[in-house]
C-alpha cells in the first residue's frame, strides 16, 4: 500500500486528530519548548498585574468585600449574643434598673440593642498591617479573577506533549473542576467564614471579649475559602480516577466509612478547634463523596455499555 493509498487519521469531534503520529505533530525542540513557556510565564503575569492593578484601583470595595464575612455577618450576630448575655446578667437578680441599663445602653433602652461597648469592627495589627492587608485582598482577587486564564497558560503549554484522547480527558473536566473551585470558594465565605467566626468568638464571650486583628482574620478567610475550593475538586477527582482505571466505584463504596473518619481528621486539621466549624467542613466532604461515588458508577456504566457496543458491532 502506498502512503497515497493509506487512510488518514481519524478525527475526533471534538476537534482533535487521533493518529499513530500524533506526538510527532506536537514534537517541539528544546528551544521552542522554551519559547513557548517564556510566552505562557509572560500572558499569565500580564493577566495578573492587570487585575491586581484594576483591583488596586477599587481596594476599598475590594476590602470590604473581604470583611464582609466578619462585618454583615458575624459581628451583629455577636453583638446580638452580647446583648442577650447583658441582659441576663442584669436581670439575674429582677429586673434591672434604669442606673444599671443606663451603664450598658445608650439612654438605658436595651430594646434598642445600642450597647455602649459593643464588639467592634476588624482592627490593625500594627502600623503596617493595613497596607499589608489590602495587598493580600487585592493579590487573592487577581488569583480569583485571573486564576483561570493561568491554568489555561499552563494547560496550553502542557498539552503540546499529550494525545488527543488526553487532551480530551482534560477539556471534559476542566470546566467542571473549575466550577467546582469557585463553588466551594462560595460556600466558604458565605457560610463557613462567618459562621467559625461567631462560634469561636460566642463560646468566652461572657468571660473574654476578642478583638478582630486584619491579619489573622485574612489568614483564617483565605485558608477556609480556598481550603473548600481544593475540597469541592472531590467528584471530579473520583470520576477521573475511575476513568482511568486506577479506582473502581466498589473500592470508593467499600471505604467510605474510612473516608469519613479521614474528612473528619482533615476537618480538624484544617480548621479551628471547635466541633461547629469542622463540622461544616467535614459535611460536605462527606456529600461530595457520595456525590463523585454516584458520577464514578455512571461513567462506569457508560464505559461498560461503550465497550458493549464495540463488542457487539466487531461480531
């Protein structure tokens, strides 16, 4: 047969050619593999530094956007613990007089919940820790906002060297693991961030009134945000493990008792040492779970029904 005579490769539909050549189409000197990483390094900083500098440009939406776990949501439910703890105290005895409310409230109206030393808003730490803080504020927007476009540089550059039915593996889950990554950065800040927050503060608040330091505050808000991030990536981990054939969904059934006690371990290592808090953190882990065990038993079956039908047409 002649090379004229020979068929040509396949091509897949979703737009990449499957052939017995295809990594010598994707073969690269060593100089252009570093021409190529030099212009992926190149956008990717660019990407960053523009949305650092438009974040810059809005620091003070920006920051409150970041407080905004502790100042909408914690704080006025501390200071509403506060004032039914304030109230108890006074009326221990029977009911509290005028002098005593007047000691407390403003104009000694406890109706009004104005208590005259209430918990207050996020402090500095020192005289740099503000400058400091809307650097990191602005530094984990660039990385929320351009973070995407630096996964794709970085995909882009590592799929010059895969097979087209790797590029395809990677092109199916990407989407979806992103989606996921700002799901669990979600339900971090809107639930979990503010929720630890008032649970560790209520548990001495009758005895110990904290101050919110900015620094240790950013600290507590990146870990749990992006720690449910990396969290929320579970289901897709597990349908691509059993994709590959490396887990089957009977092993991930058969140890989920296992799992759990290791989300419960991770929990507590992860976030701070109060059961609410890891609590919040274990329980999705443990829906995850079920969730990737149910899509690892769909791809499975698609899989099983797939090789079904080649089985079927080859005889």
């Amino acid at each position: 047969m002649t090379s004229s005579d020979r068929a040509p490769d396949s091509v897949d539909p979703t737009g990449f050619e499957e052939g017995a050549d295809d990594v010598e189409r994707s073969r690269m000197t060593l100089g252009e593999h570093l021409d190529e990483l030099r212009s992926r390094l190149i956008r990717s900083a660019i990407a960053l530094t523009v949305v650092f500098i438009a974040a810059w440009g809005f620091k003070d939406l920006v920051a409150e956007f970041a407080l905004a776990p502790y100042e909408e949501k914690a704080r006025p439910w501390l200071n509403e613990r506060l004032h039914e703890i304030t109230l108890d105290r006074l009326n221990a005895d029977g009911p509290a007089t005028q002098e005593e409310l007047e000691k407390y409230y403003f104009d000694g109206i406890p109706e009004e919940n104005r208590l005259i030393d209430p918990i207050r808003s996020a402090r500095a730490d020192d005289a740099s820790s503000t400058f400091f803080f809307f650097l990191k504020v602005c530094g984990y927007a660039a990385f929320l906002v351009a973070g995407p476009f630096v996964l794709w540089q970085v995909w882009s550059f590592i799929a010059a060297g895969l097979y087209a039915s790797e590029k395809r593996a990677v092109y199916r889950y990407f989407p979806a693991s992103l989606l996921l990554f700002f799901g669990g950065v979600f339900f971090g800040y809107t639930y979990l961030v503010p929720y630890a927050y008032y649970y560790l503060q209520e548990m001495g608040l009758e005895q110990i009134r904290q101050a919110t330091l900015i620094t240790p505050y950013m600290k507590f808000l990146s870990t749990l945000g992006l720690g449910m991030g990396v969290v929320f990536q579970l289901p897709v981990l597990m349908m691509a493990l059993t994709r590959v054939g490396l887990v089957d969904p009977d092993d991930f059934a058969k140890y989920r008792g296992h799992f759990i006690v290791g989300a419960a371990i991770l929990a507590a290592l992860i976030t701070p040492p109060d059961p609410y808090t890891q609590l919040m953190m274990a329980g999705p882990m443990a829906v995850l779970y079920e969730a990737g065990l149910l899509l690892a038993r769909l791809v499975k079956k698609r899989e099983m029904e797939s090789e079904t039908g080649l089985e079927d047409s080859a005889s």
